[in-house]
C-alpha cells in the first residue's frame, strides 16, 4: 500500500452544462445535501492520509471554493458572542494539519483534464505519487472503502501508477473511458468516449488516479509537445496515460466499490442529492 500525502483537484472552468445556475455558483460548489460537491472528495483524501491539497482554480474573483476552505473569522466571532460554539466545528471545514495551495488556471487557455495536473506538477515541483480527483464527481460508499483507500490499497509498487474503474452499463460507456487490463490488473488499453456498442469493455474511467513521477513527467510533456486548437480537441489525461503503458509503465486497474455521482448535468446532481439525502 502506497503512502500518499498529496492530491491534485481540478477545479477550474465555467461549467458551461450547468448554466445559468454556474453563472453565480461554480460548479464543484454546487450543494449535494449540507455541503458543496467538491468537499466530498477533499473529506475522502483527507481521511485517507492526504495532508496537501493543490486545487487548480479559474481566475474569477471571489472564488468560492478559497472562501469555503478559509477560517470565517467573522463567523466564528459570532457563533462564540452567540453561545453557539458547538457549531464552529461545523465551520471548521479542514483541520489544521491540512494545506490547500491554490493554481490559477486561464480558461482561455490549453483545456482538459491533463492540464490543470501538469500546471500543478511544475509549479510545485512534485515528485512524489500523487492522486487525482477530478472535483465533480464523487463515488459514494457508506460504510465501505472509499476511492481514495482502494487506489492506495491497490498500489504496493512506488512506481506504479493506477486508474480507477467503475463496471457501467453499455449506455453508460459512451460518456467515458474504456478500460481494457490484463490477468493482473494492469492496464492495456483506454478507448475515450467510445460509440455505442463499441467499447472493449464496460469497465469506465471514473475519473481518479494515482500518477507516479514517471507519469506525471509524461503528462507535462504532453501537454508542451501538443498546440491543440480550440477546435481539434482537449488535452486528455487519457492520452499520456495511454502513452505511458505502451512504452512499458505500469498502470494499476483498481475498480471502484459503491456508485459514480456526477454533479456535471442537471440529471445527475438531482440523482446525487436523492441518493445522500436519502442515505440511511
């Protein structure tokens, strides 16, 4: 089992599926029940060991996701002067041993989900595992293993990487990545978003990896090596990954326990409010 203390959340972008709600409200702040949608994720990490997280964020003022991780000194002084200090704790949204650095990412700028991961690794210098949550989904377990404990469960070697799948239906797939793997769990092959009845296998990308040095020095270079126009296509962390094992890295296949909530469609957020709100 790795031991992992730092984790990358992209957060950036308009969240264009979302509008108008997104014009007011950005989109990994959307509530699902008491709580935005990224604070899922960032609970999870945090309970898993993670120590340091680096949220890639859009370059709009105020951002609402620095606002909801800093003390509300101004509301705490009030729930103290109120008699209502058993609430400050539920302000309190990460404990004190927990860093948030923050990455301002032009979205006018290179787009994807590779992007926000190699502004990150070069800024900070990282070189060390890291894992990636992409901020608006969550895979919801109650009671089970979360995302976060299986990935690092599932990686004993320092030097492998891993992705986690999620098995959906054949309707489902298309909005995905398909994962092919070996007898071993590694990975073998991903096919993005494939047509309707060809995917190799119903085993999705669900978003969330753990990317060893070696990969996240692949990531950086593909995104410098490539000049994608606006209208050719996104800078996919698909691609280097895919990259990466053919040209011998290792990949662990971990598969997910518990169900995908999206936050991204209206469809979705509705379903993932029901589900939490629902939870016994």
């Amino acid at each position: 089992m790795q031991k992992i203390t730092k984790a990358i959340i992209p957060v950036a972008g308009w969240g264009t599926r979302r509008l108008p709600i997104t014009k007011v409200i950005e989109k990994s702040m959307l509530p699902v029940g008491n709580r935005p949608l990224v604070d899922y994720s960032v609970q999870e990490l945090i309970n898993a060991g993670i120590t340091d997280i680096y949220m890639v964020i859009s370059n709009v003022e105020p951002c609402q996701v620095r606002e909801y991780y800093r003390d509300n000194v101004a509301l705490n002084k009030y729930l103290i002067e109120r008699g209502k200090t058993d609430r400050l704790k539920l302000a309190k949204t990460i404990p004190d041993n927990v860093r948030i650095h923050y990455t301002v990412q032009d979205p006018s700028g290179k787009y994807g989900t590779a992007v926000p991961i190699a502004m990150v690794v070069e800024e900070y210098n990282i070189n060390e595992p890291v894992i990636v949550f992409m901020g608006d989904d969550l895979i919801w377990n109650p009671g089970g293993k979360s995302a976060a404990e299986l990935l690092m469960a599932g990686v004993g070697n320092p030097d492998d990487s891993a992705i986690m799948g999620l098995e959906l239906d054949e309707k489902e797939i298309c909005k995905f990545a398909s994962l092919s793997k070996d007898s071993s769990d590694y990975l073998t092959g991903i096919v993005e978003k494939p047509a309707l009845g060809e995917a190799p296998t119903n085993l999705a990308s669900v978003g969330k990896y753990i990317l060893s040095p070696a990969l996240q020095k692949e990531v950086v270079k593909y995104v410098h090596d490539n000049d994608f126009g606006v209208d050719d296509q996104e800078y996919m962390i698909t691609d280097p990954i895919e990259s990466f094992i053919k040209n011998g890295g290792k990949v662990k296949v971990v598969e997910a326990e518990g169900e995908q909530l999206d936050g991204g469609t209206l469809e979705g957020w509705v379903h993932a409010n029901n589900v939490v709100c629902g939870a016994k």
